[in-house]
C-alpha cells in the first residue's frame, strides 16, 4: 500500500472491537488469568501478548505496529518520553568498558546523558564529525558497541552520510542507532539506509498535536530482543491514554507533513531573499551544503530549520523574537504551532568547530498559512531595525 493509505488502515481491527473504527482505550494495570498454568506461562520474550499493564495493552500494541510498519522496522516499542527513547538503547548496548561514537552535533540531552551517566559509568563517549562520512571506519575500535546518528542535527541541520556510515559499522558488525525524529516515519525509511535502531520524540510529529510526551524505538529483527528487554527492565512504560492521542495524531502525519514543508520552503527561501540573513540552513533548500544527501535518502523535509542573522546587536535579536505574535517561544517542535528561539550551539561541540558568524534563530513552522507567518516574520524584522 502507499503511505496514505497505510497510516489510514494498520493496526485497525473493527471486527475485533465490535466494529470500532478504533482501537479502544485499555487502562489497566492487573491482568486476570483463567488458570495457574496460563499465569505462571505468561513471562517470555513476547512483549506482544498482554500480561501485565507495564508491559503494553491492546491500545500500546495498536501504536506500535502503526509506526513499526510505516518505518519498515520489524518492531517498536513506546516509551514515556523521546529522552528516554535515546537512552534506553544506549543502555542496550553499552556496559564498562565499551566505546560509543556520537555525531558531535547530537540533541543537547543526548550529549549530556553520554556524559553524565555513560562517561561516569566507564563508557568511553567519542564525538565525531558528522560529515565523516565512510570515514568513520578509521574511528571504530575493536570495543566499540554502537554509532549514534542524528541527520540532520536538530539545531546546525548537516546531513550525515547514513548508509556510508552504516556500511562502515555493519563491516565490523556494530549496530547503528539514529536519532529520525527530523525525518519521521513518513519521510524517512531508516531501515533501507542500514540503521538497526531507529529512535524518535514521538512527542513531536508522530504526536503532531503539542498534547503528549512520548518517545518510540524501532528496531530490525537483530536489536529487537536486546533493546526490549531493557525497556522493559527500566520500568518504562506509557499510559495507554496517551497511546491512544498519539496515534490518533499520527494517522493525519502525512497531510500534515505535507503542508509543513510546502509552508518551511516558502518561509525558507523568502528569508533567503532577506538582506538582513546571512544564511538559511535548510537540506531542502537548493544550494544547502547538506542538500545533495537529503535529496538522496529523504522522502521530504520537516518544517525545522535555523537561520542566521548579518552581525547584530543581542537587544537586536531579543526585540525581533519579542515582536511576533505567530510565532511562540518555547521548546520542542513537531506540532500544529509555529515556534521561534534563539539558537545557541557553538559551546556544543568537542571535535569540531561551529562558527555562524552570527546570530541563528531556529523556526519551527506549524500549520498556520504562510503567508500569515511571514507577516508576522516581517514584524519582527521590522523591531530588529528600530533596535539596530
């Protein structure tokens, strides 16, 4: 089936659920068996069979299969948060010892997390240049348990060489996780390109609505057993009220995504025309350095992207954020509502150097016409001036 049609009719069962079009909230946290010997057989390895409400219930299972099949992964798992989504198969894979590659230009959390808790807990954390490339084979090591990816980086936006890098990890039999919650399942196929774990704030466009916070973790056939067991040992688990909005706003991703990027490439390439940016980075956008390999591996692009002022004054940059009216200031991405903050990474990276030369704005750009969100864009234009 094509996408569209896919995200309208998997995990359905109406006949099962007395013709509901709907998979029905199941809240529970006991679940009562016939006889001794079903209770005491219930354990195993198929966390696919409800036993026990921590381990998932027919509405969970409903979300996974959903984005599961739409990613091409063999399985997934749902967790309380997209933070937890990274660390639970970091954890997988990692013990005393080992050694983890992390593109340098990661989510911030994830960076902390690798050296908050892996570092302490003797995981050598090495970050690499994510335009390495199959150039990354001269960094593996004969303890090296796992590469994470993230293309693009969800502040500097460069593109990673994906398969490159997976053809180099899969040669020394290394499993690749990759951070795709950029790509999402509509956009981006990871499992095609070589990644074993494919990870995602589903809070964001899977979710779409600004309304749950969740994390989910597909795997192929190989990781599955290795990062279920470990979620299932943190205790991780999401309430089956949230399972059940997020799937509901995952079943719209596709016009939603559809209309997002049409709006972030108009908005993008009218900020190009702007005398007062210096640069917009964007792999949709033609002539962005990281454009060539989004063409190539991405289906379409989210509507997240930074762009960078001409050299301003600070009060410059606050007045332009303050003046729009559209646009709000607050974390997170993915929703229905367009969003606007200050970008700050140059004191993120370790092994390579980021230099804007001058201020970046990261947008993210909702459902809003776009026309209206320009008007609000050049409001803000409009108060930086008066400030310069």
């Amino acid at each position: 089936m094509k996408k569209d049609t896919l995200l309208t009719h998997v995990a359905r069962d109406p006949a099962k659920y007395q013709g509901m079009v709907n998979t029905p909230v199941y809240r529970t946290s006991t679940v009562i068996y016939p006889d001794l010997g079903s209770y005491e057989a219930r354990g195993g390895d198929d966390y696919k069979k409800v036993r026990y409400g921590l381990y998932g219930t027919p509405t969970t299972f409903a979300l996974e299969e959903a984005i599961a099949k739409m990613e091409g992964g063999h399985a997934a798992v749902v967790v309380p948060s997209g933070l937890a989504a990274i660390a639970a198969p970091l954890a997988a894979f990692l013990k005393t010892g080992d050694h983890l590659l992390v593109v340098d230009s990661v989510y911030g959390p994830t960076r902390t997390f690798c050296d908050r808790h892996l570092k302490p807990n003797g995981v050598e954390v090495e970050y690499y240049d994510p335009r390495i490339g199959a150039g990354i084979d001269k960094l593996l090591r004969t303890n090296t348990r796992a590469v994470f990816c993230e293309s693009p980086g969800s502040l500097t936006f460069e593109m990673q060489d994906i398969p490159a890098i997976a053809a180099a990890a899969r040669a020394r039999g290394v499993p690749v996780l990759a951070d795709t919650t950029w790509g999402t399942p509509y956009f981006f196929r990871p499992f095609e390109h070589g990644i074993d774990v494919s990870i995602h704030a589903g809070t964001k466009y899977i979710n779409g609505h600004s309304d749950v916070l969740l994390g989910a973790i597909v795997t192929n056939e190989r990781c599955w057993k290795t990062v279920r067991k470990t979620v299932a040992e943190y205790g991780y688990c999401v309430s089956p009220d949230d399972c059940y909005m997020a799937l509901r706003g995952f079943r719209t991703i596709g016009v939603r995504m559809k209309h997002q990027m049409a709006s972030a490439l108009a908005i993008a390439r009218w900020l190009q025309a702007r005398p007062e940016v210096k640069r917009v980075i964007f792999p949709a956008l033609e002539g962005d350095a990281g454009h060539a390999l989004w063409k190539r591996d991405f289906e379409g692009a989210a509507s997240l992207f930074s762009f960078i002022f001409n050299p301003v004054r600070p009060a410059a940059v606050t007045a332009f954020i303050d003046a729009l009216e559209l646009f709000g200031i607050g974390s997170s991405w993915g929703g229905f509502e367009s969003l606007a903050i200050v970008a700050r990474a140059e004191g993120q990276r370790t092994a390579t150097k980021w230099d804007p030369g001058g201020p970046m704005i990261r947008l993210h750009i909702g459902l809003e016409d776009p026309d209206d969100l320009i008007a609000d864009l050049e409001r803000g234009f409009a108060k930086l001036k008066s400030v310069v």
